[in-house]
C-alpha cells in the first residue's frame, strides 16, 4: 500500500525498483506526436507502462508512436476531452506546444492561447480529476542573452521572444496552481534537443536537421551571424533519460531542472560534426548582416545531477551518427546515394 504523503509514492517506487520489483504506471503525455513525445511515449512502453498521448497534429506524426500506445487526436484546451483521458493517469509529461521562436513573434496570440492557455487548461483539469504529478517541458529559450556561463537555474531571464515568455509563464502557472491544488510540479529547461525523427518544417526549421539536409542534398548552409555563437545539443535519448527521472523521482516539487549535454559548440563546428558525419563536404555561406541570436547558452547541468542523478551520455559525434543511421529519411538518402554511378568525364 502506498503512502499517502507528498511525494511518498515515488518514493517506494525507487524502493522497489532496488529490489527489481516493478511498479506499472499510468501515463498521459500531450504533445506525445511530436518530436520528443514519441520517444518518450516509445521508451514507457517499452519499459511496461501505460501511456495515453494526446496531440492535435499540428506538427505530431501519431505513425511514429508504438502500436500499444493509446492515440487520441485533440487540444489541450478541450477540458472534456482530458477529464476522460486523466483518469487512473499517475503523472502527466505536458509537452504540448507552439515552439517556433520567429513564429511566435508574428503570432504572439497564438502562442499566448496555446502554450500558456492550454496549460492552465490542463491543470484544471488535472485538479478535476484529482491527478497528481505534471513534468512540464519547458525551453532554455528562457534564459536568453547571460553574460555568464554555463547559465544554472538562478539566473534572472531575458525574455526575448513571446515563445520564451509562454513557457516562463507555463512554468509559474503550473508551481503557483499546483500549491492550490495539491499537484507535484516539476519544469525541465531542456536545450537544444536532437535526433530522429525530428520534423523538419519548410519554414523555421530546427538548426540540427536542417543541417544534415542540406549537407546530403549538396545544399547551402547558411551561416548568420559570425558562425562562432554556441549552442547546447542535446541527443534525444539523454532528453527521455530525464523526463523518466523527473516523473518518477519524489523531493523534486516545483523545481526547474536544466536538461542539456554540458558541452558548448559552435555553429561553425556543429557543421563541420556534420561534414564528419556525412562524409560530405559542407557548401557554407555567411550572411553576417543578420543576427545568429544569443551569443552563448551553456547548460549548468549540477541540478539535474544532483536532483534527477542525470548524466548525459551521447556525444554530439555519436549523436549525429545514430541520428543518420536510425532516421529513414536519412537512410534512404544515403543508400540512393551510394546506388548512383559514378558520372562520366
């Protein structure tokens, strides 16, 4: 029997798990279409949960996520829909949103209704049904422009896009209603995510993939900016190493975690990772009349660590080469590649 203390549930799950007893758990993951919710939704079942995803398609592809998966198409602002889904759910992974930073500068409406909104929505809900644990995940876009790096969870925000501002006050949303309604909260900060199956939208596309399209197609990589601003890349499977941690780990109420590999690159040196990758020389252009965007983000990853005992363990090098080599877009393009004859002089 389960006590009934905050947070003593996932206390005795971690007990048991040291005596090789497992605890099945009933998941609910929004947004669970998209990029980082198949993966995660994928690697619950697989570890023998139950997992329940909700997702408009608005950018989700449902054909990635594993048969068992419980699909249902809908909006996280639809309360009805969710109260049915909530129940028996032990903990909820709220990953649904709008995450285009110049997207969100053109519709800040948009953003405001879906990301901050539908939030709220949910944890109405939540309280309705009486779940609760909520892993909201939430964007380093928060932190912006810092002078000092890495940057941990203490520093103060720049909010430069409306984006960046929907998830900070997601994250207040959820800590300030979750003390009203007696939920577990938890916020991940995670950087910049990365792997296969990530969508790659004709308009603002994620840097990595855009990356190794245009280095296999014989395309242009653009460089904006000087080409020397750093990023934080993060492989997917450390990204659901984490969520799994954060919803199954008690003591962790109404903290924000950064998620990231601790590993500072370059622009200029994640194309050549790519060109190592690929086997293919890059064709890179500079365009240093429009800005490349924050200067720096390094993730302080001492947190997570400390809270989650998280530990990156994939490389950006070995990142890339299982991102190439699981990715059947990937795999066909260089397969068809090989296939071609040589052309004549």
């Amino acid at each position: 029997m389960l006590y009934s203390s905050p947070g003593s549930k996932y206390e005795q799950i971690k007990f048991l798990s040291e005596y090789g007893v497992q605890t099945v758990m009933k998941y609910l993951i929004t947004g669970g279409a998209g990029f980082i919710g198949c993966h995660l939704a994928n690697r619950l079942l697989r570890e023998g949960h139950h997992v329940r995803v909700i997702d408009d398609l608005s950018a989700g592809d449902p054909a990635q996520l594993d048969e068992r998966v419980h699909f249902t198409r809908g909006d996280v602002q639809d309360s009805p829909k969710l109260w049915t889904l909530l129940h028996g759910i032990d903990c909820v992974y709220h990953l649904a949103a709008k995450v285009s930073l110049p997207q969100s500068v053109l519709y800040p409406r948009d953003y405001n209704q879906v990301n901050v909104g539908g939030t709220v929505t949910l944890m109405e809900a939540m309280r309705a049904v009486g779940v609760s644990r909520i892993v909201l995940a939430s964007s380093a876009t928060i932190y912006g422009d810092q002078k000092r790096q890495p940057v941990d969870e203490t520093v103060v925000p720049q909010l430069l896009t409306p984006y960046a501002v929907s998830k900070f006050a997601a994250e207040h949303y959820i800590f300030t209603l979750g003390i009203h309604y007696g939920i577990e909260t938890v916020a991940l900060r995670i950087f910049n995510a990365y792997g296969p199956g990530q969508k790659l939208p004709p308009a603002y596309p994620p840097v990595v993939p855009q990356i190794v399209e245009q280095v296999l197609n014989g395309g242009t990589v653009v460089l904006f900016g000087n080409g020397r601003q750093t990023r934080d890349y993060v492989y997917i499977d450390d990204v659901v190493d984490a969520l799994v941690r954060a919803g199954e780990q008690g003591g962790i109420d109404r903290e924000v975690i950064n998620i990231g590999s601790g590993v500072e690159t370059s622009v200029e040196e994640l194309v050549r990772q790519v060109e190592a990758a690929t086997d293919r020389p890059a064709h890179v252009i500079r365009n240093e009349q429009q800005s490349g965007g924050v200067a720096r983000l390094l993730a302080d990853l001492e947190k997570a660590q400390r809270l989650l005992d998280y530990s990156p363990k994939v490389s950006l090098s070995a990142g890339l080469r299982m991102m190439l080599a699981q990715d059947e877009r990937y795999l066909r393009r260089r397969k068809g590649a090989r296939a071609q004859p040589p052309l004549s002089e």
